[in-house]
C-alpha cells in the first residue's frame, strides 16, 4: 500500500524529495502530476502533486522529508562544496526562510512586465526565518559589470522588440488615427 508523505502545488518541488528518497533507498512513486500540469487550476482541489511511498518506508522517508524541510542536507552540501550564497538568518544562522518582494518593487515589476513586457530580475528579497520569525535582507552584492551587460542587453533586445511590433503593426494594418507612421 502506497501512503502520501508530502504533497506540493509545483511538480519540480515534488521530484525534489524524490531525488532526496530515491537516493536514500527508499522507493518512491509521483501521483497527480499530470492531472496537476494539464488543470492546473484544479490543484488545490486533487491536493496537489504527491509523493507516496511503501507502507513500511513511511518512518525513514519521514524522517527524510522532515530533514530537507530543516535544512540538514542542505547544511551537508555546503560542507562539502562551501559557500552555497544563501540567505542566512543574522539572529539563529538558520536556512530556512520564506522570502517576498518589498511591495514598490513588486509594483513595479508586475508594471513593467504588463506594459513593456521586461521581466526585472528577482533582486532586493526580504527573507524571513522559518526558525525566529526575523525578517532580513540579504547582504549586498554589488553589481559586476557581466550583470550590467545582461540588463543592458535585456533592455535593448525588449527596445528593439517593441519597434519591430509596431512596425509590423503599422504595415500590416495601416496607420492609426492620427498617428504618423515610422
Ligand atoms: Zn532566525
């Protein structure tokens, strides 16, 4: 008999853990990720994608499941590889955190990408400890000049972009009203 341990909105998240079980010899079996991909506005109600395992797994898959929610394999990584660049809470050291993005830049992202179609890089989160409840910044990295160059090529391309639509536009359906063609 297979019992669900975990159940995720997202499918990546799901075959996250299973890697994680999978690696840990526990068998590991993926139900509702279809059904979730093709209604996706029905997930809540399927309860998401879920993660099953064997009847006589579930203790060490819990165990599993409850250690990647605290952080342990990700603490085991770093030792291994170093500095992983991830937010650490400056009050308990703790991983584990929610993260969101201050409303202004929320605004204006959401702004950007309905009218100009530009999509802001996910700078400025506020992080907020799982263990503690502190909310945080992550500490400023400043700007290389490859960063620079992305951003510039990204407003260019979008630039660019847009003038060719509306040429097209402008060719393919004549001019509107008033408005001198280009
Ligand atoms: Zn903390």
């Amino acid at each position: 008999m297979l019992v669900t341990i975990a159940a995720f909105s997202e499918a990546y998240e799901a075959h996250l853990l299973r890697g994680r079980l999978q690696a840990e010899g526990v068998s590991v079996f993926i139900a509702h990720e279809m059904t979730v991909a093709n209604m996706w506005h029905r997930s809540v109600a399927f309860g998401g994608v879920k993660v099953q395992v064997p009847y006589d797994q579930i203790e060490t898959a819990r165990e599993i499941e409850r250690d990647c929610r605290l952080g342990v394999y990700k603490e085991l990584l770093s030792r291994e590889v170093g500095d992983l660049d991830d937010a650490t809470c400056p009050r308990c050291g703790c991983l584990v955190y929610q993260k969101r993005r201050p409303f202004p830049r929320a605004a204006l992202a959401v702004f950007l990408s309905l009218y100009l179609g530009v999509v802001l890089p996910p700078l400025g989160w506020i992080y907020r400890c799982e263990s503690c409840l502190r909310e945080y910044r992550a500490p400023h990295r400043p700007l290389s000049p490859q960063k620079i160059m992305v951003v510039a090529a990204v407003i260019i391309a979008t630039g660019l972009s847009e003038i060719a639509l509306l040429h097209w536009i402008h060719s393919a359906f004549g001019c509107p009203g008033a408005m001198e063609c280009f």
